[in-house]
C-alpha cells in the first residue's frame, strides 16, 4: 500500500497492442494478478500446482528478490507477497553471482579435515568465480553444523582456520581465493527469514499448523537445485517430511502453456482467483517482530526443528540443546 495495479485482468489485448507483428490480431491470453506484488506467474503456478482442486492443504512458494506464496486446497485459496531481496540469486553477495559456469552450486564440509568442498557449474576443470543460490544455502548450512557460526550466524574464528579477517570483517575463505563475508551471512539470513514468516503468517491467518499441510510446492529453478536438507536447516524450509518438498518447476511456463493450448482453463483461472484471498503484510501489526524472530538458525524457537537439532547433536558432540 498504497501502490495497487492498473489492473488485475484483461480479455482485450491483441498482438498489435504489443507491437507483435508476425500476427496483429492475435488475441494475447494473460494469466492475471493475484494482488498488488502477485502476478500472473503465480496464478498459472497455481493453477498447475492443483492446490486449489485437492482436499488436502499445500503450500506453494516462488522465491526470488520478491517471495510470494500461495496456501489452501479445493476449500479456500489465500495469497501474499514479501520482499526477500536479491540474495537467492546472488545479489547483494559479495562473491554472489546467478547459476552461470563458473558459480559454486553445492558446498560440503568435511568431518574430517574441516576442509570446504564444491561443485562448480561448467565443464570439468572450471574454476570457481562464484558462488550462486543453491551454494550459499549449502555453505551457511554447513557452517552453521559444524559450529563455524552461531545461531546468529556469526562467525567464530577459533573455529577454523579458514575464518579469517580481511577488509577489517571476519570472512570464511570457502574456495581458493574465495570469500563469503559476515556481512553476506546477515543479508542472506534476513532473506531467508522473509521466506519463513511468508509460511508462517499464512498458517497463522488460516488457524492451521504445519503439520496440516501435505504438499510444499517450490517453484522456478531455485527450487530444484536447492538442497531440500540444506533449505530446512538454516530455517528456510518448513522442517516436514522431505518427500512432501516438490520441486514445482517453471510453473509459470507450464501455467501459460497450458492455458494457449486449453482455453476451457480460462474458467479454472476465474475460480481460482474468486476463492482466492489476498494477505497485505503492511496490515498484519507484528510481522517484523516475527522476521527478527526468524533471524536465527534455524529459528529462535529451536523446537519447530527437530531433524535439524539431530543433526547438529551429531555433527558437534559436545553441544548442549
């Protein structure tokens, strides 16, 4: 608020109006808003996610510099929309680039030799330039399990060697000649806590819990190169039954697709936007007490991560939960 679009929907654009001219009168089919910051992506997301046709209640997430998500099943639809920032794709990082050759897309640490390992996008032999996404999720994760940073996510230089200061910040050196700073941990976490409380005021607002919801439906390519046991223990994920994480894909494109091949959809898309309610977070009165609250790792309240805590019991033996 107060911004809101022109428009939501539109039957009258032609090919003409877009300045196609291979065909000028041809009828452009869109897929429309939701609300002010959810588009037509979400809605064709939607509509090939089958969330709103099922008894069973899901979850469905596209995440990028905006965040938006849409929760319910055949009963009820709600939607809503957060700013994460650039993070997930890099931005903001400074060693953060997209999933380009070149990018770091997966990180592990040894047990034994405490020694940083990666997989690099490209050909076999392709140095690292970077670090996208899927490879910062993986990093802070590993960090975070093997006690190099706190539930805060602060560094702990006693921790490892390869914590070091450079440019008066401590830093992990995570490649050759690589770096990921404090500063990219603070912004990646609070990017991740927007994720979170996206999930977490939907439940809220609909009086469900966690528990009730079968499906959590990631969309883009984001959700399938994320590691769903790395996404879940730094407090983006939901910590559910792993099986019940679906990459949703390029649901956008499959969405439009099938609605230029299928125009009978075009009904589904008005059902769909008629049970569908929109959530304002500008309304909702204690939204940054739960983005602070979802700035930890995983969460501050530890016990909505069970799996999580048995991991990191495991990985550091001598910690006290």
């Amino acid at each position: 608020e107060p911004y809101s679009p022109t428009f939501y929907k539109t039957n009258s654009l032609y090919a003409a109006d877009l300045g196609i001219t291979v065909n000028p009168d041809a009828h452009i089919i869109m897929a429309p808003n939701i609300g002010s910051y959810v588009g037509g992506d979400i809605t064709a997301g939607t509509l090939v996610s089958m969330i709103w046709n099922r008894p069973e209640f899901s979850l469905f997430i596209d995440l990028g510099t905006n965040g938006e998500l849409v929760f319910g099943n055949e009963d009820f639809l709600m939607s809503c929309a957060c700013s994460a920032g650039p993070a997930f794709e890099g931005g903001d990082i400074s060693c953060g680039m997209r999933a380009t050759d070149g990018a770091i897309e997966a990180c592990t640490i040894d047990a034994e030799t405490m020694e940083p390992s990666f997989h690099v996008i490209g050909k076999e032999g392709t140095k690292p330039t970077g670090i996208c996404g899927s490879g910062i999720i993986d990093l802070i994760a590993e960090l975070f399990l093997e006690g190099w940073i706190d539930i805060r996510g602060k560094l702990s230089p006693e921790k490892s060697p390869l914590i070091q200061e450079r440019d008066n910040q401590l830093c992990v050196e995570y490649a050759p000649g690589l770096y990921f700073y404090q500063k990219d941990i603070d912004e990646f976490i609070r990017t991740k806590s927007a994720a979170h409380t996206m999930v977490e005021i939907m439940l809220r607002e609909s009086g469900l819990d966690l528990n009730q919801a079968d499906r959590f439906y990631v969309a883009v390519a984001f959700g399938k190169h994320v590691s769903k046991e790395s996404a879940i223990t730094i407090g983006m994920y939901p910590d559910m039954d792993r099986d019940h994480i679906i990459n949703a894909g390029n649901s956008s494109l499959e969405g439009a697709q099938k609605l230029l091949l299928n125009r009978s959809l075009l009904t589904d898309i008005d059902q769909i936007l008629e049970e569908m309610v929109y959530i304002q977070f500008a309304e909702v009165e204690d939204f940054l007490e739960l983005m602070v609250a979802a700035q930890a790792l995983p969460h501050t309240d530890y016990k909505r991560y069970p799996t999580v805590m048995e991991k990191l019991k495991e990985r550091q033996k001598d910690i006290k939960l």
